[in-house]
C-alpha cells in the first residue's frame, strides 16, 4: 500500500492535533480535518486547525471526499457514528484508521460499515498518552487490511505502530483490559490520596508502594496520575463505559470498572483544578471539593 497524499481527521482534540503536528513535516500532505465544534469558529479545535495550516471542512462528508486516509479519533460516543457518516462518501478502497477507545464489538460494527462502502477499516489501540510522543505513540493495528498498511504507517512516522492481529477486535479488546488498570489505577489513587489527606498519611501511603514498583517516583506519578484524570476525566469515563461493555461480553462482571465510571466522572467535573501546584496543594483543593456546592478554585 503506497503512501497516502491526502489525510482526512475526523475529531481534532488532542489525538488528532498531535498526529497533524507530527504529519506537517511531510510537504507532500494535504491535511483536512472535521470536528462537530468547527462550526463555532471560536472553539479551540477550529483554532488548532486553523493555526496548524490544516484545511478545516465544511461537514464530515466532505472532508473525507477524495482522502486516501481517514484517521477517526472522536469523542468515544460518537465513534460507530462517525464511521457510518462518512461511510458513502468514501472512496474505493480509502484506509479508515479507528483510533478511540471503545469495545471490540462497537469496531466490529464500524469496520462492517466502512468495509461495506469499499474502505479499508484498520482497527487502531494507542497505548499510552499521544503527547509526548505522538506518531512514535506504540499502536497495535488489527484487521485483514493492517498488515498491507503498516510499511505506509511507519512511513508517516508511526514507528511504534505493530501488527497485532489480521482480525478486528483483539487489539481493541487488549487496549481495553489494559484500561482496567490504568484509568482504575487513577480512580484508586484520587480516592485514597484525598482521604489520606484529610488524615495527613498521605506521605507515608505514598512511601509504602514503593514495594510495589520500587523504581517508581510515586509522588511525581501521583501527582501525573491526578492531572491527567482531572483533564480528561468525562472521557474516561465514556471510555470506562466501553471497558464495562467488553468486560461483560466477555462474561465478567465489571464491577471495578463501573465503580472507575464514577470517580472519573467526578474527575472530570473538576478539570479546572488539575495544574493546582503541587500534589499537596491539589489534594487540599479536591478535599474542600466534597460537598461543596461548586469547585474551589486553587
């Protein structure tokens, strides 16, 4: 599969400007992007874009006309519907890059849609944050077409991205059970940092995991941990919602899941408050949180 010159984003948060920051640097691309906020021409995706030097469309169906690669990263709600907008207006044999996070049944479902049409669907699982390190993020690629696109994704600058498997589902379903840990790592620390500051332990509990990972600089990862529960807490929990839904299609109750649903939730609402210097300062500040009618500034 031969590079492709015209690039299509569907969503342009934080994925989609960091993939486009990375891809400028090949003169050779059109960028075109669409985003359900564009027609606000003062939201900060409309910004991006347009500082970006990326073509912002009109709709999603005409961003995606004459694109050779379509890379969705939408709100995780949004994602099946995304895919089947923009599915007529695909052409022959159009790659469709499905990066967000949701279960392997709801990718099924796209890749049927998008396969229908003449594209090519190529399941996407990033694991790990897309800033730093953007394109170079580790990506595994899933689906009868993956194989075929990978030697044109590391050409793009996607040097992590690997193989995983020639069906649809099982990197989504491994993004998702590594999604367990991760975003229920983050709820169990906001809810036991915070009550151990009320208790002022919160050092000496901090001190006793290092016998769980000795070489980790667990107040630097605490305190990383919260930040990033806080900014992005409504869509972790969206992406909980999904990890609950794999879970249970796989027959196991997802009761921590659903139980990280709501402590990312409350995270989320608190956004505002996640550069609160340091890990102190900001356990101070979500304490006076509980019960309080609004969220105390820093």
């Amino acid at each position: 599969m031969s590079a492709p010159s015209r690039i299509t984003f569907l969503g342009f948060g934080e994925v989609g400007q960091n993939l486009a920051a990375g891809l400028r640097r090949l003169a050779s691309l059109e960028l075109t992007a669409w985003d359900i906020l564009f027609p606000d021409p003062d939201s900060l995706p409309y910004d991006h874009a347009r500082e970006a030097g990326v073509r912002t469309a009109a709709c999603a169906r005409e961003a995606v006309e004459g694109a050779a690669l379509i890379i969705s990263a939408v709100t995780t709600a949004n994602s099946l519907a995304a895919a089947e907008s923009v599915a007529p207006a695909l052409s022959e044999n159009t790659v469709f890059l499905d990066l967000n996070s949701i279960a392997p049944s709801v990718k099924q479902q796209a890749a049927r849609v998008i396969d229908a049409h003449g594209g090519q669907y190529i399941e996407v699982a990033v694991l790990g944050p897309i800033a730093p390190r953007g394109l170079a993020t580790p990506m595994l690629l899933g689906g009868p077409h993956a194989e075929a696109f990978l030697p044109a994704a590391q050409g793009l600058g996607m040097s992590a991205a690997q193989l995983y498997s020639p069906t649809v589902g099982p990197a989504s379903a491994a993004k998702m059970c590594r999604s367990v840990i991760i975003k229920g790592l983050e709820a169990l620390l906001a809810e036991s940092l915070i009550a151990a500051r009320h208790y002022g332990v919160e050092d000496t509990v901090l001190a006793s995991l290092g016998d769980l990972l000795p070489n980790a600089d667990w107040p630097a990862l605490a305190r990383y941990m919260l930040s990033r529960s806080l900014r992005h807490g409504r869509r972790r929990a969206e992406e909980m919602h999904n990890v609950a839904q794999t879970l249970a299609e796989a027959g196991v109750d997802p009761w921590m899941s659903e139980a990280s649903i709501q402590r990312q939730a409350w995270a989320g609402a608190h956004a505002a408050l996640a550069g609160c210097g340091s890990l102190p300062e900001l356990l101070d500040t979500l304490l006076r949180s509980n019960g309080s009618a609004g969220v105390p500034v820093c």
